[in-house]
C-alpha cells in the first residue's frame, strides 16, 4: 500500500467531505445567527430611537 494509494482512498475522503460540510454547516448556522442579532440590535435601537422622540 503506497502513501498514493492512500490518498484516493474512498473512505478517507467520505470523512474528509462529511468533515467539510459539517464546518460548512457550523459556518452558515453562525453567519445567520449574526445576521440575526444584527437584525434584532437595528430594530431595538430604531424602537427605542422613536420612543426617545416621544
């Protein structure tokens, strides 16, 4: 078994793609919750920007 044989080995590479989309996953999961926050701190700071006016 050569160190080439190794690399195209099928079930070493299905753990690198599932490694793959599970920190892809991870990343779109918190770039949403940001967006999220960010979302939710505008529309409180807005609301308490027009009660202030009042």
């Amino acid at each position: 078994r050569t160190a080439n044989s190794f690399d195209y080995d099928p079930m070493r590479n299905q753990w690198i793609v599932a490694d793959f989309n599970t920190a892809n996953l991870q990343l779109g999961v918190l770039v949403a919750h940001s967006i999220l926050i960010l979302g939710l701190g505008k529309a409180i700071s807005g609301h308490m920007q027009g009660a202030h006016a009042q």
